[in-house]
C-alpha cells in the first residue's frame, strides 16, 4: 500500500513538473512571436512608405520624360546650336531605360512582399517566419538611386530651352500689339490684328512707315510674332497684291495660316498680303 501511494506522488509531481514546462514554453512562445509579430510590422510600414516613395518618383520620372520629350521634338530646328539637343536625347535614352529598371524593381518588390507571411504558428521556431519576412521587407525598402530620373533631366531640357530662346532672339520679331481696325493701326505701335474686318480671313496689319518696309517677305525666312498670334512663323512670301479702290474682301487670298498686309510705299493701290504659316 505504501509503495503505491509512493508511486501515485510520484506521478503527480512528474505531471506537476511537466506543466510547468510547457507553461515556461508557452510564454517563451508567445513572446517571440510577439517580438516578431513587432519587427515585422515596423519593416512592413517602412516598405509602405518606401512603396509610396517610389511610386511618386515614378510618376515625377513619367512626367519629366514627356517634358523632355515634347522639348526634344518642338526644339528641331529652332535651337542655336544642336548640341545641347543631342545631350538631351542622350540623357533622355538613360531616363528611359532607368524608369523601365525602376517599374519592374517596384512590381517585383509588390510581388514579394505579397508572399511573405503576416502571422506565425510555427511549433518549433515560433516567430522565425515572421523575422524573415521582417529581413525581406526590410531589404525592399532601400530606396532608388539619387539623383532621381527627373533631376537628371532638369539640366539638359533647360539648356535646350536656353538654346530655343537664343536662337530665338536673332529673328525678325513683329509685336502684334491689338486686336482692332485704323485707331489701333495709327498708334504705331506693332501690327494689329484685323482678321474680324476681314470675314475671318486670319490677318495682320500694320502701316509701311510703323514697319511694313521691315517686315520681310521672302519665302523661308523664319520669323517670330509676340503679342496675339504668338509663334513662330515661315514667311511664305507674298500671295497677293490688291488695289484698295478695285479689290474688296472677297479678293483676299485664303488658305493660309495667316496674312500679313501693308500698304507697299504707303499706297492703296499696293497692298501686299505675305502669307504666314505657323511652325512653332
């Protein structure tokens, strides 16, 4: 009878002993996943803002390169000198190739970062998973390479633009001061637009004595108009020379992006109409 009573105490304090270690290796359990579970969610809100980081760089890279672009494209022909146009598109080929690199890197770390586990229930490495996909995010969030697509741009599109407006200073410029009718043509002060005395016909005008013998009229030459009609313009030369006494609107030349006139020598009998096509 003793030796089972011994037995029995035996057994008790053996099932006594072993609930007490699997409580000690229930918390140290629940610790390491909390541990774990925090690790995890500070590298995931880095890679969150590091996500939006990049996704703003991203769409800053698209529109810098279209900029760029479109500054390539309305450049050709209108710079003084090519080489700041040939660094340009050098600079924009790089961009290019960066911002594909910079999509798949962003798409490739959306991917990943999809497939690593949110929680832990691992037996025998409790909070081991969590850690790793913690070191994954982690390595996710390195953010892109400095300077940025669209700062590599800003200092070749602006020597472009620098060049557009060099070339740009030595043509023949004609300020289009107005839109009216004679009042506005005395002043002297520019061409006037007078396209709505003209049934629509687009044209400009301006007195021989206030620039009309300046204003040039051989065709090619490339001019600039400031004011109303600004743009670039090639002169298309002369398409039409009217008499004011015999010729009314229905004589005036059409087709044309837009007129010039002036009276040749001050005279109405040699109302010369040199026509404008805009190319700039």
């Amino acid at each position: 009878m003793r030796r089972k009573n011994l037995v029995i105490l035996t057994v008790a304090v053996t099932t006594v002993v072993l609930m007490g270690v699997g409580s000690l290796a229930a918390v140290h359990r629940n610790d390491s996943i909390v541990a774990a579970q925090h690790g995890y969610n500070v590298a995931l809100s880095a890679y969150h803002s590091a996500q939006d980081e990049a996704s703003a760089d991203l769409k800053s890279s698209q529109a810098a390169i279209a900029s760029a672009r479109e500054t390539l494209q309305t450049s050709a022909g209108h710079v003084a000198s090519e080489e700041p146009r040939t660094a340009l598109a050098t600079a924009l080929t790089e961009a290019e190739a960066r911002l594909v690199a910079e999509a798949d890197r962003l798409s490739l770390a959306e991917r990943t970062a999809a497939s690593a586990p949110e929680s832990d229930s691992s037996l025998f490495a409790p909070g081991d998973g969590l850690t790793q996909a913690a070191t994954t995010l982690s390595r996710l969030s390195v953010k892109a390479d400095s300077p940025t697509i669209a700062e590599t741009l800003v200092a070749p599109e602006q020597a472009v633009l620098d060049s557009m407006a060099a070339w740009r200073s030595t043509l023949y410029t004609n300020h289009v001061q107005a839109v009216g009718w004679i009042p506005e043509l005395d002043q002297c002060l520019g061409s006037v637009d007078i396209t709505a005395h003209y049934a629509g016909v687009a044209a400009i005008a301006e007195h021989w004595s206030c620039g009309g013998k300046n204003f040039p009229d051989d065709a090619g030459t490339v001019i600039a108009l400031t004011g109303v009609h600004s743009g670039i313009y090639r002169v298309d030369g002369i398409v039409a020379m009217l008499n004011s006494s015999r010729n009314g609107v229905g004589d005036l030349p059409r087709g044309h992006d837009l007129l010039y006139q002036t009276c040749q020598n001050g005279q109405g009998a040699t109302m010369s109409f040199t026509a404008l096509t805009k190319i700039g």
